[in-house]
C-alpha cells in the first residue's frame, strides 16, 4: 500500500548505489516527502527485468516513481516534478531569483554530462568486464579534465554547494553521480581539493546521511578510478 501525499499516493522503486535513484531520494527528503512507499529493487537478481516494473517502465529500469496515476521513469523529470509540485514543502531547491535560478538550472542540466564521463563511459564498462586499457587512458583524461570543470564552479561559487551557499536542485543531482565514482576508487585530494570538501560537506546532510546507498554501509567500494588524478 503506498502512502498518501497531498491526496495522492506515492511509491518509488529504486537501486541501492544507482547515482538516478539516489537523485530523487534525496529530494523526497529535502521536500519532506520521506514518507512514501519504497520498493528496493534488486540489480544481481535482474529485477528491473521483472513483470511489474516492464509494466510501468518499458525501459526496464529504475527509479520509477509513481504518484497517484502518474508514473515517471526519469530521475530529472521526477525531481523537477516534485520541485514544481511541492514548492512550499521543505527545502526550495529552485530559487525565485532570476539569476540564481538561471545557475542553478545550468549546473543541474550539465551534472548528466558528468555523469556520462565518469559512470557511463568508465564505471559501467568496468561492471561489465568490457576494459581496453589504452580506451579507458582516454577516458580517464576526459574525466579529469571535466572534474576540473566543476572544481573551478566551485571555486567560484564561493559557498558550502555548487552554486554557493545553499543547497539546491543542483546538488541533488550532482553529489550522487560524485559519491559513487568515490565509491569506485576516486581520489579529490590532493589535486581537486573544492570537490574533496565539498564531498565531505555535503555526505553529512541530513538528507543524503538518510539516503546513503545501504549496501555500501561496511563494504568497501572499487579501485578503477583510482588512478584518474
């Protein structure tokens, strides 16, 4: 039975360590929508394959969020959608001001390119087994020198988060992505030092602190990034 929110009943099936999954999580915490229906759904058992998810996700994948009768099977969309919808609840992730809203969108959009350099085309290619070593060289120098992209965003933004000092869609968006090559071996320090605080700063929020992949808790993670800076 899913829980009901404004009327509406809520249910998410979501991954343990999926960097998509975890983008919407947070913001149902940040929005103070904690209370919904969760179904964890197993990736070594191929349930994003099963008969219910197939029905509500084509794609076969997951998060899919589901609220009242709409379902929604993109993390961004879903995180935008409970944004819009729930704007006085919890914490605003999109601000008013023009200009900062303006920011905070930009970075939002940019963090799936982030994630394409550093999971798509690197940690998912580990998962599968499938390394040519002089490819993922290649891939390991793209990557580093988007990491310098955001540690100069950071830099510039001057605050605790991506776009300064308060937390934004931005950031939920962002950090998952981050927080899992770290699990795969990333090292920030030395050579990205913004980004190592920020790690550190934005791992203890509440909202993430909530969320924390719970298969990670007393496993250690991989070493196949280690060697990107």
């Amino acid at each position: 039975m899913a829980f009901a929110t404004a009327g509406r009943s809520m249910k998410l099936y979501w991954g343990s360590g999926s960097a998509p999954c975890w983008r919407v999580m947070a913001v149902l915490e940040e929005k103070g929508l904690g209370k919904y229906d969760s179904k964890l759904i197993s990736f070594d058992k191929n349930e994003t394959k099963s008969e219910e998810i197939m029905k509500l996700n084509p794609r076969g994948e997951v998060p899919t969020f589901v609220i009242g009768e709409i379902v929604i099977n993109e993390s961004l969309a879903t995180c935008l959608y409970l944004e819009d919808t729930y704007k006085s609840s919890g914490v605003q992730l999109i601000p008013s001001d023009c200009p900062k809203k303006a920011q905070v969108l930009q970075r939002t959009f940019e963090a799936p390119g982030f994630m394409k350099k550093g999971l798509e085309d690197l940690g998912y290619l580990y998962m599968e087994g499938d390394v040519n070593e002089e490819e993922m060289k290649e891939k390991k120098t793209s990557l580093k020198a988007e990491l310098a992209l955001w540690e100069g965003y950071l830099k510039a933004a001057g605050g605790d988060y991506l776009t300064g000092q308060d937390f934004t869609m931005a950031d939920c968006i962002f950090f998952p992505v981050l927080a899992v090559m770290v699990r795969l071996g990333l090292a920030l320090r030395p050579t990205f030092p913004e980004l190592g605080k920020y790690y550190d700063t934005v791992s203890k929020r509440p909202s993430i602190m909530k969320t924390w992949p719970p298969h990670w808790k007393g496993t250690e993670g991989k070493k196949w990034l280690n060697d990107v800076c």
